[in-house]
C-alpha cells in the first residue's frame, strides 16, 4: 500500500493509548489498549449471515455494467460482480473504520479509478481514490481541512482538476488532489456542501448544492454566485442530476421534493404533485426519459416529464442512492437506509431484495432459547424483525418476525420477550403478540432473574403476576436501569439508586448520579461516567470502585464471563474466577457493541452497523 494509504480516524473515533486501570475485589489490574483493526485477513471475528445494510452511496463501473460498488456508513465497501445481486468485500472486510462512505465515483478520464469521499460522524473528512476496484486506497487530503468531506466532483476532458463538497465550503484541485485550495473563503454562506455537479457540457460551470439553496461558478471555481430563482430558501441539495440529451437541464433531489432546471441553474421550477414523502434523497433520469425520486418513504417514478409521480416500492423502504447502467436498460438498483440493496430487473414494476454478502446491520439485542439464538435487527426498514438461528447461532434461514425496534430481548421459562419502542411483545409459538396490558409506550428493559419477570419503561416498572403484568410502586424520576438482587428489585434514575423491596423505596447512597445497575452472578455494580463500583451489603452496604475510567457493562448470559467492560475502546471479559478483566481485540470501534452472548465456547456481539460479530474464546 503506498506511504499516502488512508490511515488517518476521524475525529472522535481515535484510539486511546492507556490501559484500563482496574482493581476487582482487591486485585489491581491493568488491561492494555485494544487497537482497531480495519479487519485484516486473518481476523478473529467473522460475521453472521444476517444480511442487510445502510448503503448510502452506489457506482457502476463503466467499463463492466455488472460491477457494483457501494458503500455504507460505517465504513464498509461490498462489490457486486453479477449486477448487484450478491456483494463481497471489495479489499478489506472494513477498509474505512469510523467513516461514512458519503459518495463513490469513477473518474470520467480514468475509466478504472474509483473515487470516495468519506466524512466522520464527530468530525473530520477524507478524499481518496483506488485504481485496483477497492483493494487498496490512496489518501488525496492533503490541504483539505479537518472535517467532513460529503461528495466530490470530477472534470471531464481535465483528468487534474477535481472538486471537493465539505462543511466549510467548494475546495478545488488542480493537481489530482495533491494539494487544495478553497475556492469559497470569501463566500461564509456556502456551507455543508452536500452536492456539486460539473456540467458535462459546459465543464467551467460548476454547481454546488448546499445545506439550504444553490450556487454556481461559470469559470472553474473562481467566483460563485447564487442560483435562487424559484428555489424556496432552506432547501438542501442532496443531489444533482444532468440530462446529457439536453444540455443545461439538470434535476435536483431536496429536502422539499425535486426541482428542474433548464438553464443551469438560473431558474427553478418545483415538482411535487404525487411525490407523498418531501425528503427525496436520490434522483435518476433513465434513458427512454422515466425520472426516478427516491425518498425516505419509497421510489416514485414520472412518466410525464415530472409534472406527476407515483410510488414503485414498499413505503418502508428510505431509497438513499439508485443507480442503473444505460448498457442494462431494465436493471435499477437502489441503496437504502438500513434495508441494504433492492434490485429491479423489469424497468421498476417490481423489486427484490438483494443484499446477500452484507452484514451492516444494526442488531438491538441477542438472547438465547434452548438452540435458538434470536437477533433483534432495527431500523432495516421492512426487514426489521427478530431473526432466528435454531441450530445455536451456526445458521440463520434469513426468515424473520417483523417488529417494532427491538431495544432487549429475554428469555423466561421458555418464552421470549421483546422490549420494543412500542410495547412489550412474547412469543407464543412462532408468533409475537403485543402485551396489551402495557399498551405501545416505549419498553427499555426485561429482567428474568430469580424467577422474576419485571419490565421497564421509560416512566416506571411492572412486574408479572401471574397471568397479567402489574405496576410496581415507583415514586422517583424516570427509571435508566434495573435489576434483581437480593429479593429486591435495584433500580437507578437520573439521581441515585433505590432498593425497591414489598413495602418501601429506599434510596441507597452512591458513588455517582446517572449510572447503570447490573447483576452479575452474586455481584450488583453501577457503572457510567463515574467509573465501576461493585456493592457489597454484607453487613451494610458499601460501595467497592472497580475503576475510575467511564465505561459501561454489557451482559452476556454466562457465568463464567458474565459481562463485558467497555471503557472508551478498550474491551475486556470480566472473569469472576480469576477476579480480572481479559481484553480482547476487536476489528470495530467498541462505542458500537450493543449487545453480548456466549454460547457453546463462542462470544457473539451485537453492533451498531457490523451485524453480529463471532470470535472462539481461549
């Protein structure tokens, strides 16, 4: 790889180089720092085969219609060499950690260069390129400021000259991104430019679309001026689209439907009569003059030039990115938030899903049943669900039980549950039911220890009965965890902690407000910004500190390795045999482990935008 490869994090996202100073139960540990991997061959960890992703950018290659990129925004970058009908990873399982893949583009005079722009969620932006489809990358940031970079464009007939969309503004190149200089220093108003078009006709004339209208240069980037007409102020510009049969018409995708243009962006004109949902985040013009919005709630087509558009997909799809090859007319692919790739293959009367390969999902919660293992898969727009591998986590059929985002799952003599954000669900055979006595308020949490069952809910407690799920007296503010220990129900709000026993609350002094309460085995501990304390009530409660670093706890169903300590991005197994914490490697940032289950010698980690993570435990 060469010596400019792209190793920078972004902002927010860079390692920490001390260890976690830990003392459990007397014994002072110190664990080393976890470094994150780009996933490099020979990883630990491998992915399930749950398929989906938050694909948020699409390119075709022009020199084979069925090669297909697309990227995701938490860094992956899977490629399609049958059309977009399964994916693989283009080089590295996760060649751009803790980055948004924002825009993918092959330059016009390099027909095999791939370009990316790729913006950081707390900050920071890159520009690179690849000329061997994804294996390796070339950093092309030099004199880019340190901050989102959201789209690039490239010149036609000027293989130097690109153009860079960041928060602060138009930054332009001369030299093939060696180095860059802002070409709107002088204009504070064009800012978060989130897209930028060359028009391929007219190549002096550039037009960048902002975070609330457009503005364009007729001279290469020199001098700017705002192109408003017909354009209703606080519009952002998601993405421009030319029509190359018609020089100077170009078709914008906004927050506030779609808008043409006939003269480069001199006057505007809005479309909306059909289109249901405003924000249309991606546009495509096909070549028999069909025009494509995609929207946060569905593809609409226009068959008449855009005065009026009808929907084409389930609603529940958010349509991010399309992309078609004019050499495969009838195949239309759409990225989506959540739900991965959608394929059309009849001109877009139907679509099928077609993610196979991809493993960005955001899992909420795992539990196990027997030889089942459950995966609760959120915001995946019409694949959300509960997803089902009966033989212990080896395989899942990809058939799943649509519901509402999952926020914990549990298991209580044989029965599942799910805390939903709009109720509390079980299982009865194959089916989950809503719990109607606590209606569709938002669940957080089930607890099943000690023959309990006791939910929470963003205001208050319930416990089962017996044949129905009843209040349990509760008179502090809004409960952030809880759990059972002790015959009694341990609970924490925004300013303490409670002991709720048959007759009383009684608040218990603690080390700091705000805190998670955990079981874990014969232990309570509060874990959050002030650190991790273990409670002793033998003979009077008093709080043991574990470690002054924040960190959270997440549990894992076992009691040899009972939970996992995040601390910042250092992950450890806490072994209550050997009284210690056993770090572990990880190829993701830690910040977005939700979930933890070991089964069968295995650790599984459910994540915020890697799917479920597998690694053998020594």
């Amino acid at each position: 790889m060469s010596s400019e490869a792209l190793l920078k994090r972004p902002a927010g996202g860079r390692r920490r180089s001390q260890g976690l100073a830990v003392a459990i139960l007397g014994l002072a540990l110190v664990v080393p720092s976890v470094a994150v991997a780009a996933g490099p061959a020979g990883s630990s960890w491998h992915p399930e085969p749950i398929f989906g992703g938050d694909v948020r950018t699409l390119a075709i290659s022009p020199d084979d219609p069925d090669v297909v990129f697309a990227g995701t925004t938490a860094g992956q970058l899977y490629v399609s060499r049958n059309g977009g009908r399964s994916w693989d990873d283009a080089g590295a399982p996760l060649p751009f950690p803790g980055w948004v893949v924002g825009k993918l583009q092959f330059d016009p005079n390099w027909p095999s260069r791939l370009w990316v722009a790729l913006w950081g969620v707390w900050g920071s932006g890159q520009a690179a390129f690849s000329d061997d489809l994804g294996a390796h990358w070339v950093a092309r940031s030099q004199g880019l400021p340190d901050e989102p970079v959201y789209t690039l464009a490239l010149t036609p007939g000027q293989e130097r000259r690109l153009y860079a969309g960041t928060r602060s503004g138009v930054w332009g190149s001369e030299d093939g991104g060696l180095s860059w200089r802002h070409l709107t220093a002088d204009l504070p108003d064009i800012q978060k430019v989130t897209s930028l078009l060359v028009d391929p006709s007219q190549p002096e004339t550039v037009i960048a679309g902002t975070w609330r209208q457009a503005y364009r240069s007729e001279d290469g980037g020199r001098t700017w001026a705002g192109v408003f007409n017909g354009m209703v102020l606080d519009t952002e510009l998601f993405s421009l689209t030319p029509i190359p049969e018609r020089p100077g018409e170009i078709w914008a995708s906004t927050c506030g439907w779609v808008y043409q243009t006939k003269d480069r962006g001199s006057k505007w004109e809005r479309f909306k009569d059909g289109l249901e949902e405003r924000r249309t985040t991606s546009f495509a013009a096909l070549p028999d003059g069909r025009l494509l919005a995609g929207t946060v709630s569905g593809l609409f087509i226009s068959t008449d030039g855009g005065h009026t558009w009808g929907r084409r997909s389930d609603p529940a799809l958010a349509v991010m990115a399309i992309a078609y090859s004019p050499a495969r007319p009838d195949r239309v692919i759409l990225g989506t938030e959540g739900s991965g790739v959608w394929i059309s293959t009849d001109g877009t009367k139907s679509f099928l899903r077609a993610s196979e390969g991809m493993t960005n999902t955001r899992v909420g919660a795992l539990a196990r049943s027997g030889d089942e293992v459950l995966v609760a898969v959120n915001d995946a727009g019409p694949i959300s669900g509960v997803y089902v591998s009966r033989d212990r986590g080896r395989t899942f059929s990809g058939i799943f039980s649509p519901l509402p985002t999952v926020l914990d799952l549990a298991v209580r003599e044989g029965r599942a549950y799910a805390a939903t954000e709009r109720g509390l669900y079980q299982r009865l055979g194959q089916d989950w039911h809503r719990v109607q006595e606590l209606g569709e308020q938002r669940v957080e949490q089930i607890l099943t220890a000690d023959g309990a069952l006791v939910v929470r809910t963003g205001a208050g407690l319930y416990e089962w009965k017996g044949d129905r799920f009843a209040p349990v007296a509760w008179k502090h503010g809004p409960p952030r965890s809880a759990a059972v220990y002790g015959n009694a129900l341990w609970v924490t709000d925004a300013q303490g902690v409670y002991r709720l026993t048959r007759d009383a609350n009684h608040t218990i002094t603690s080390p700091f407000a705000g805190g998670q309460i955990h079981r874990l085995g014969d232990q309570l501990l509060l874990a959050g910004a002030g650190g991790a304390w273990a409670l002793s009530t033998d003979p009077a409660p008093m709080w043991v500190q574990l470690t002054d670093k924040a960190c959270r706890i997440v549990d894992t169903g076992s009691p040899r390795y009972p939970a996992l300590v995040i601390a910042g991005e250092e992950l450890a197994l806490y072994d209550p045999q050997a009284k210690a914490l056993k770090p572990l490697p990880l190829d993701v940032p830690a910040r977005d482990i939700t979930s933890a289950l070991i089964l069968d010698g295995s650790l599984m980690l459910g994540t915020s935008g890697y799917g479920v993570l597998v690694r053998e435990l020594e």
